[in-house]
C-alpha cells in the first residue's frame, strides 16, 4: 500500500525526474556525442563513489561495502569510454559532490537522499543500457554497471520500509533532503550536458 511519505517523496522526485532531462533523452536516441558520456563517465563517477557513504550514514554497512563495489564497475564504464574517473570539474557537479556531503551527515537527511537516487536508478539505468546496445559501440564491460541496476527496486523499496516507520519530524527532513538531492541530481546533468553539447544541438 502506498503510504503519505510515499507519495510525498514521488510527487517531489516526479517534479526533478531524470528520465526527462535532455540529457538523458539524447543518450537513449542515440544522438548524444561519445565526448559527453566521456566527461559523464569522468565527473559522476566521483558521486557514484560517494553513495556508500550514505548508506554508512544509515547503518547498512553492507550495502555501502556493495556500492563500493559498484563505483569500481563505473570506473570500468569509464575506462571503456577511454578515461577516468577524477574529482569534478564543472560546477554543478562539484556541487553535487557538496550535496551528498552535507545530507550524508545526518541520517534523516541521508534517507531522503538516497531515495531520490535510488527510487531513479531503475529506470535510469535500463535507459541508458538500452541506448548503449543501440547507439553505442562499446565493450561489455561498459555496460555491467546499468545491467545490475536495471528493473532493481530494492534499494528504494528498503529505504521505504525504513521511512513508513519514522515520526513526522523525520519524514518532514527526508522529503525535504529528497527535494534538496534531486535537484542537485538534475543540476549536475545539466551542467555536463550544456558543457558538451554546442547549443545548437541541443533539444529545445
């Protein structure tokens, strides 16, 4: 059954839904330049390394051991794409890097924070397989990051299971992080996308 902090916390990652940016869209029609998935590769793989501090934050230990893991299957998506994961460059992913700082510092915060990219990440990550098998030509240890992730709610059924538990206080604190984290999440593709794509070909 959906509950209240359940609709509350969709209708906010709705409003910031990835799957919308254009960034996004032009990687799953294929027209997005190789050069943008390279500095993709190269400045979000900081951020995916940082998700298991947020889930340290909350206790699970073995889930952050799992998404260490999985930051090293990024840095083979990166490698692919002939580069390497480095701390950001541009702005809005730096302050991506910022955001996860500082909602990560607090369990409450850490919660809706992860939500909003966990919730996402399904869905994202069949998007973007389905556009590398496609449009693509790359090796398939490009791919075995999306391919784990892809049609996986778990992580954000279990964030879920914790949330329907809290206070009103906490859950008025996760939704607002998950407000807080998914604009940063949606800032940071705009500032990779408007640095690589020329204007003229971007979606309008």
């Amino acid at each position: 059954m959906t509950t209240d902090i359940h609709r509350d916390l969709d209708k906010v990652v709705e409003r910031w839904a990835l799957l919308n940016h254009p960034f996004y869209q032009a990687w799953s029609a294929g027209t997005l330049p190789v050069e943008s998935l390279q500095t993709y590769a190269r400045e979000y793989g900081t951020f995916i390394g940082r998700l298991a501090d947020g889930w340290d934050r909350v206790g699970n230990a073995e889930h952050a051991t799992e998404e260490r893991h999985h930051a090293d299957l990024w840095a083979d998506f990166a490698k692919a794409l002939g580069t390497t994961v480095v701390e950001p460059e541009i702005p809005e992913t730096k302050a991506l890097l910022d955001t996860c700082d500082t909602l990560f510092a607090d369990t409450d915060r850490a919660w809706g924070a992860l939500y909003a990219f966990e919730v996402q990440q399904p869905g994202t990550a069949a998007s973007k397989l389905d556009g590398l098998n496609a449009f693509y030509d790359l090796p398939d240890a490009a791919k075995t990051y999306f391919e784990i992730h892809a049609n996986d709610p778990y992580e954000s059924v279990m964030i879920l299971d914790h949330l329907d538990g809290v206070d009103d206080d906490a859950s008025a604190v996760a939704i607002a992080a998950c407000e807080t984290m998914s604009q940063a999440l949606w800032s940071a593709l705009t500032g990779v996308y408007e640095g690589t794509v020329p204007e003229a070909e971007r979606a309008n």
